[in-house]
C-alpha cells in the first residue's frame, strides 16, 4: 500500500541555518505530494504541494521538488527562522485516493536565535 | 472565519464511557474526515465522508462510529472508550477541488484522555 517515511526528529537548528527534512515515500500510480506544518497548539496547514513529477512546490521560503526516480519530496529552506519552529508533516495522496491523505510520522524543527 | 471548529479541546474518560467529538464547518465543503495524531505515528485516518449520508473507514477505524445528516457537521463517536484511544484527534474538511488536490482544512484538535 502508499506509505510516507521522513527522517527522525527533533531537528534543531541556529537561526539562519539551512533546513531539509528528508521524505520518501511509496505508491503506484502517480499520488500528489505534500508538506503540511503544525505549529504549536494548532492544527496542520498545507505549506505547499506538487501534483506530478519534477513539478517544485514552494512558499514561504520553503521549497520541495517532486523526485520520482528517487521517491522524494524532501523539503528545504535555505534560512531558517525561530517562528518556523513546528512540526513538519510530509503526506501524499494516491492517484485514486480522493481526498484521503497518507501522512509520514512528522518531524520536530526546533530553530534557535 | 470560523473554518473548522472542533469541541471539546480537552476530554478526560474513564474506560468504558462513551463520548462524540463535535466537527462542524462553516465552508461548505462536501469531503470532511477524522485523524487521529499519535508520537512517532503521525496522522491516520479513521472515517471520512464525501458528502451528506456518505461515510467510509479509513486507516483505523476500529472504536470509531461516524454519521454526516447535514454538510456542516461531521461527529465522531467513540461507544466504549480504551486507554489505546487516547490521542489527539483532528477534523479536516475539504471543497471537492480541494479534496482532489488534497487541500485539507484542519480543525485545532481535539486532546483525549482514557483513563
């Protein structure tokens, strides 16, 4: 079945840092990718997404590319700032799947002054 | 713009009570689901509905009833609560279009807590 893997956290960086947060994942057919952020006390927000292979999404100063040879979509942000601290969810939605998302176990940023 | 509003925030129970956590949004929007958010586990899915009358098991839905008599309201019910059932639970809504792309709109969470 679909499944989505992200690295372990906690992340913890310095202001200004560079951030990936590794994402792999597996599925047939072509599912859509996604990076959803939860800040503390609230509930999940999509950050940005990527319908189909080599498409980039990007917001905010974050950026993911959608890898299909690789199964990736890992996430990056050239400088990162302490209000980016959150909890980073990497989800995808299959190919037939309307509307079900598949999220990976999440990853804890921690970005320090 | 009240979005999705969840209650209540925080829930203690014993084991073997029963209790519905509330979902209602104002968007119209026709797809709305229940998750679950555990440590190390992320988000699983536990029932979803695509329209008014219309609900479907997700992941884990074991525990679990739902029912959707109106578009706004989506109510998740637990008859006999577990310890295994602590968590923390999110409704998510999403426009047709927008649960085809995957745009979901997440309430602030529910806390459970079985005792």
């Amino acid at each position: 079945g679909n499944s989505v893997t992200q690295m372990e956290g906690p992340v913890t960086l310095s202001e200004e840092a560079f951030l990936t947060i590794n994402c792999t994942y597996t599925a047939t057919g072509y599912p859509s990718l996604f990076w959803y952020v939860q800040y503390p006390g609230e509930g999940l927000q999509l950050l940005l997404k990527a319908t189909k292979a080599d498409d980039k999404g990007s917001n905010k100063g974050f950026e993911a590319t959608y890898r299909k040879e690789t199964t990736s979509f890992h996430l990056e942000k050239g400088s990162v700032q302490v209000s980016d601290s959150a909890v980073y969810f990497c989800a995808l939605r299959g190919s037939s799947n309307t509307g079900k998302l598949i999220f990976g176990q999440g990853t804890t940023l921690q970005v320090k002054p | 713009n009240a979005g999705v509003t969840q209650t209540p925030k925080f829930q203690v129970l014993k084991t073997g009570q029963s209790m519905t956590l509330q979902c209602a949004q104002d968007m119209n929007h026709e797809y709305m689901s229940w998750y679950r958010q555990d440590p190390g586990m992320g988000l699983r899915l536990i029932h979803y509905s695509v329209g008014a009358g219309i609900t479907d098991q997700g992941e884990v839905p074991n525990g679990y009833n739902v029912s959707r008599s109106t578009t706004e309201d989506f109510p998740l019910r637990l008859l006999s609560a577990a310890p295994s059932q602590t968590s923390v639970y999110f409704c998510a809504s999403s426009s047709g279009q927008g649960a085809n792309t995957g745009e979901l709109f997440f309430g602030e969470g529910s806390r459970l807590t079985v005792l």
